[in-house]
C-alpha cells in the first residue's frame, strides 16, 4: 500500500459490487455522501483502530463525485476523496523524466492547481526515487502523513496526487520514509513556486497561470538588445537594502514598490540592465541569496511570483533588462531543503571529496545524474519562460569546473582521465547554455568565472562552454590593486591597468564592480581610494572614467554610482541622504552622464568585443602615470579618445597624437564642475597640429587635470 496506496483506497469494483475505502485518522464514524444529491450513501465500516473504513455503495456514486464526512466526539468534517482521482501524469511525461530530458519539467512537477475531473484542487508530484512513501501534509490534513499518501509512479521515482478543494495559498510539505521506513524531517518541494516568510520554511501553492504581460515589444526585440555590439550597463542590486521604508518598520520595499522607484531610478540614471542578486527563495538573509533552498520561488520577501513578474514587466516597459544570479553550483544543508532529500544522496554526491562545499558548508549538486541536470536546466528554463528574464549570471562557475577547486591533495576525486576538471559539471553548463540559447536566443547568459579556463564565451560547437558573457575577474582585481595605490607608487605598477588588454578580446568580457568589491572589510569603492575629501572623490571619478572607456561591457553594484560611503550591509538601506552633499551627487551625476555617453556613441560599445576596436596612444607613460587610447567603430569609424590622469598632478600642455587632423572636442571630463571636479577652465575642444606624436602624424596639445579622464571626440564638419 505504501507505494501504491489506491490499489486499497478509494472506489474499487470488487466482484459485481463497488466499495469505497477510507483512511480517515482521528474518525470515529465515516459516512459516503453523494456528491448529486448530497445524501448519505452508505456508513463505512471501521476496520482497525488507524482510522480505516470500507463499505459498499453503488456504481453511480462510487464513480461519482461522492464526498466524505467523518465525526468523532469533538467534531465533524467534509471532504472530497482524493483517491477517487486518476493519475495526472502522462507515459510521455515518465519516460522523459526518466531519460532527463524534460525541459518543461515544473510544468509537471511540484504543486500545480487544476480542475480534474471536473473539481479543482491541487495535483502535486515529487522526485523520491529511493522513498518507501511519500505524503503532502498541510494545515488541511493537520500535518498528518496517514492522509494523503502518494502513488509512485512505476520506475521513475515520481510520486504523485491530486488533491481536490486545496487552492492557492496553501502551505504544504513533503513527508518523506527512507527505505529503512523512517520518517525524514519534512521537506519543501523542490519545485515549489511559493514559500512562507522565512524562518519559517513550507513551501506554498501559487498559480503562474493566466499572468497578463504587456512587454510585447520588448520580447521581440531584446535579441538587439542583448548583443555583443549593444551598450550593456548593468546595475546589480541586492532588493533588501537598496532602500527601505523607515516610516515603516524599516522595511524592504516589495516588487510592486521596486517596479517604480527602481526601475525609475534605474533608467533615469542610464543603466540598460538591472541585475538581481540571488532571489531564489532561501532560507538565511545572510547569504544574500547564495545559499537558495527554492530554486523555482521567487523570495516572498517581496512580494508573490506575480507581484516579481510585475516588476519584470514594468522594467521592460522603460526599456530596462533584467538578469538573475543563479545558483546552481550548491545549495545549503538545511534539513528541510534538497540533502538527503529521499532519505539518499539524490541530489547531491555521497561523498564528501565531490558533494560536500568546504568554503561554504554547502552541498555540490551531482551534475552527472541525469535527473538532477535535468532538475537544474529545466529552473533556467524557468526563469526565462515564465518570468521573461533577460538572462542569467550563473554564479562561482570556477568552483564547478574543477574538482580541486579550494581543496587540499586527498580531498578530490580526480576524474576519469585523472585530472581535476569537473566533466559533468562542464557538460552541465554547456547543454544548459544550449537550451536557454535555442530557448531564445535573446537573452544573455554571463559567467561569474575567476580562472582562465579557455573558451568560457565561445559556442560549445567551437569547444567553448556557451555563455555568451564573461566577468573579467583579472581586470577588477589588477585595476583596484593598482588606483588603491597611493599616486607616488603608482609609477611601479603602471602594466596592471594595461595588462587587461593583452586578453580583452579572447572573452565577450563584461568589467564587474559587484558587490563582492565592497563588503568583508574591503570597505566602499570611495574608501578604497588614497588620500582624502576632494582626491578621493576625483580618484574615484577618473576610475570611473577608465572602466567606461575600457572595452568591455560594464557592471556597477548599487550604491557606487553615488559614492556610498561605507561599505555595504545587507541589513539596510544605502546611505542615501549623502546626496544631499554635492559630492556625492556630482560622482551620481558623472555616472549618469558616462551611461548616456557610452549609450549615444556605438564607437564605445559595438566593438567591446573586438580588438579592431581598440589601440593605445600611450601605454608606457609610467613616470606620469597617464594612460591614453583610441575607441573605435568598425572599419575605424568614428574614433574617440580616452585618456586617464591618474596623479593629483595636472599635466599642462599635455600633447597627444590624434588619429585624424581637426577639431577634436572634449565630451566627458570627470574634473568638471557639476560632477564635483575642480571646474578649472578646460579648453573644450583643440585644434590638431602636423607635429607627430603617439605614432600618429598629428597631435593636439591641452591641459590634462589631475585625477580625471577625459573623452574626447572628433568635430564632424555638420556640428560646427
């Protein structure tokens, strides 16, 4: 019965007469009710002291809608007979669950409200393949695993059941036996699309269905959006702490609240992208997200899944893309989440050198079993389909990708070549980018990859991984080593803001200032910088500067636009009344004005991928510490000048080859006034000279400020 409970209960045709059997716990008395003419039908026998009872009715009311009423001596209640029900799951749906190659897999697992047969309820179904039985409990059945037990599903390690009257809202849990038939803490469902606030930690029923999207035009044309030859800047937000409601209990704003106040902040500031960091529903604030126990849940912490689709709409409705950190490289230990979720190692690995996360004290997902990658590419999917996200960076690809990642000789497992590189995982990440690509080829799939494993952004029928984007670690981490410097020092490590250029090009990079820069002690990006007050400020600017002007596309986490002050704390809100100081508010306004810089000008962005695009004017200046070069569109259209000071010195009657001869006019300049600068009087524009210089034939000569960068672009006859 155990695995098979409506080979017993429910209505059955013994012989010529129809009985219906019931596990009804804590009933004293049971009767059959014809759910046509709502009258009794027959009062069931009581078998045994568990609460089972059988008894004969007729064939209309046994393969009717009959219901069931129970009494004991405190109360009475009514219910429909879930195991009156057939099977929801189809042989099609088995067969490729059991071969991993279901791609709409949440559409046939998890909780999922219906009508069946006529009467609306819930069906659920869960993967338990080493269960001996699995329940659905709830507040409708007082937690009771006697009440709702499931039918397994041949070979496939599914369990299923329809349960008629529950509707959305409900709270559930799985209640799992291990195969030595004990009883598992109670689990959440992998594949729920809803949770209780945390701490607590049932999952709960939501309906994606019927959701009205009004982003038509931005589905069919974000493919031009996303591509390497657009303007991507991207603002990462962690939705706890952007900005909280202190008149309210300094609460976090919800979806609803962000799909305003973000998402206009956002597009007023000149960002094309919004990236979410982790809101997979998971248990601990601490982890920011990182540790994700529902990986198909939007966080009730803000809001429903509905309420989180509103938000994407209302992003896209102001031309906003939004990407998601994903977490599939391990998930937490939690007793209720994934570990040991039938009882058996199933989604993670038995042993420890391969399933068990040293630096996180977290699980490692087995990539090789073929459920659990179906399990994992079928959640990006998800997140494409139902919720229109624009993309996915996949969090800690380095930890995935090799088997010693952070572990001593003895605590891996080498592979079956005996090396360290983490096969499954490999083939895990390229189908899974394979899949969301022929998804929609639209959307953006980003790497978060710290090592130089070849070919990360290259097609995997190229031998690459697939993503379409890489995080340029090595670039972040030499440029903050390098502008944390005191400027006198600066001079001696002048290559490490070059050396990013002798590997731009062999990645679709994109440049991360993330959140990772400013927590742990590392303090804020203003902290970073040497000196103090007006330096800092300027420093901070000029770094700026370079990174628009670096090939690449762009990331920036919140808070750094404006120049926050302190590091970030998840906890609360960003310092957001330091724009009332006018330092704060002109790094805000240089931000914003770099975004629309970088946005108007293809020669910025359509060949951030492409090394024609790119070559230095001056490269070795290390005793002036300046840095200068060209920006280019294809076939060398029209050119743009970057050039980076970064001293406190400011380098008068600078000279400095120019690609082309005329007028060539200053557009962005970090040491204006109204982004907190000196506003010393700066030419705006200077006419070439035939002097060489650069390697080009002419040259133009201007005063550099200290601390600043400098765009400047060449004055097409028509402007004048």
């Amino acid at each position: 019965m155990m695995t098979d409970p409506f080979s017993v209960l429910g209505p059955h045709l013994n012989g010529r007469r129809w009985s219906v059997t019931a596990l009804m716990p804590g009933a004293e008395s049971v009767e059959v009710i014809n759910g046509k003419t709502n009258k009794v039908e027959a009062v069931l026998n009581r078998l045994d002291g568990r609460g089972l009872f059988s008894g004969y009715v007729r064939k209309p009311v046994a393969t009717g809608p009959y219901r069931l009423r129970a009494r004991n001596a405190d109360a009475e209640w009514e219910q429909d007979d879930a195991y009156r029900f057939a099977q929801v799951l189809g042989d099609m749906d088995e067969y490729l669950i059991a071969e991993g190659t279901h791609l709409g897999l949440w559409e046939r697992l998890g909780a999922h409200p219906m009508t069946h047969q006529g009467t609306k309820g819930v069906q659920f179904a869960v993967w338990a393949p080493a269960a001996s039985r699995v329940s659905v409990v709830g507040e409708f059945n007082q937690w009771d695993g006697r009440c709702h037990v499931m039918r397994a599903r041949g070979s496939t390690g599914i369990w299923e059941i329809f349960i008629p009257d529950l509707t959305v809202g409900c709270m559930y849990k799985y209640e799992i036996r291990d195969q030595s038939h004990t009883t598992l803490p109670l689990k959440a469902d992998p594949m729920g699309f809803g949770a209780e606030h945390p701490p607590s930690t049932a999952s709960v029923v939501r309906d994606l269905r019927d959701f009205e999207w009004s982003d038509d035009d931005w589905m069919a044309n974000r493919a031009s959006r996303n591509r390497h030859d657009q303007p991507v800047s991207t603002y990462e937000v962690h939705l706890g702490s952007w900005r909280r409601k202190v008149e309210d209990g300094n609460r976090a704003l919800s979806y609803l609240e962000f799909a305003t106040e973000l998402v206009d902040y956002v597009r007023d500031m000149g960002f094309t992208h919004i990236e979410l960091m982790p809101i997979s529903e998971f248990p601990f604030d601490g982890s920011w997200g990182y540790q994700p126990i529902g990986l198909f849940a939007p966080t009730i912490r803000y809001g429903t899944p509905d309420e989180f689709r509103q938000f994407v709409n209302a992003c896209h409705l102001a031309g906003l893309g939004v990407l998601l950190d994903w977490v599939p490289g391990h998930f937490p230990t939690d007793e209720h989440g994934l570990g040991k979720f039938d009882g058996t190692a199933l989604y993670e690995h038995a042993d420890p050198r391969e399933g068990f996360h040293q630096d996180w004290n977290t699980l490692i997902y087995n990539y090789g079993r073929r459920e659990v990658q179906n399990f994992l590419c079928a959640n990006a999917l998800y997140w494409i389909r139902e919720f229109h996200i624009d993309g996915l960076r996949v969090d800690a690809v380095a930890s995935m990708l090799y088997r010693d990642y952070s572990r001593k000789d003895g605590e891996w497992v080498p592979n079956k070549h005996g090396g360290r590189e983490n096969l499954e995982a490999i083939e895990f990440l390229k189908r899974t980018n394979e899949l969301v690509y022929n998804a929609d080829a639209g959307v953006m799939m980003v790497a978060e990859e710290s090592t130089s494993f070849p070919g990360v952004s290259k097609p995997t029928d190229q031998g690459g991984l697939g993503f379409g984007f890489k995080w340029n670690m090595g670039w972040m981490n030499d440029t903050l080593d390098y502008i944390q410097r005191d400027p006198i020092h600066r001079s001696h490590h002048h290559h490490q803001m070059t050396f990013g250029l002798t590997y731009a090009f062999s990645e679709n990079f994109v440049l991360p200032i993330s959140h990772d820069e400013v927590v742990h002690g590392k303090g804020s990006m203003l902290e970073k910088m040497p000196g103090d007050g007006f330096d800092q400020f300027a420093c901070l600017r000029a770094y700026y500067g370079f990174m628009w002007g670096h090939p690449g596309k762009k990331l920036l986490f919140m808070g750094q636009e404006f120049a926050q002050g302190s590091e970030w704390n998840h906890n609360q809100s960003l310092d957001w009344h330091l724009l009332d100081h006018p330092s704060h508010s002109g790094m805000q306004n240089w931000v914003r004005a770099l975004n629309q810089t970088y946005a108007q000008n293809p020669t910025l962005y359509s060949t951030d991928c492409d090394a024609s695009g790119f070559y230095w004017l001056e490269v070795d200046q290390a005793d002036l510490s300046v840095y200068a070069w060209v920006r280019q569109g294809k076939n060398g259209k029209d050119p743009i000048i970057v050039v980076s000071n970064f001293t406190p010195a400011p380098r008068t009657g600078y000279r400095l080859g120019v690609p082309n001869d005329g007028t060539w006019e200053v557009i962005l300049n970090s040491d204006a006034a109204e982004y907190g600068g000196s506003g010393h009087n700066l030419a705006q524009s200077c006419e070439s000279e035939g002097i060489a210089w650069s390697n080009q034939s002419q040259s133009i000569c201007f005063d550099l400020p200290g601390n600043s960068t400098l765009f400047l672009r060449q004055r097409k006859s028509n402007d004048a």
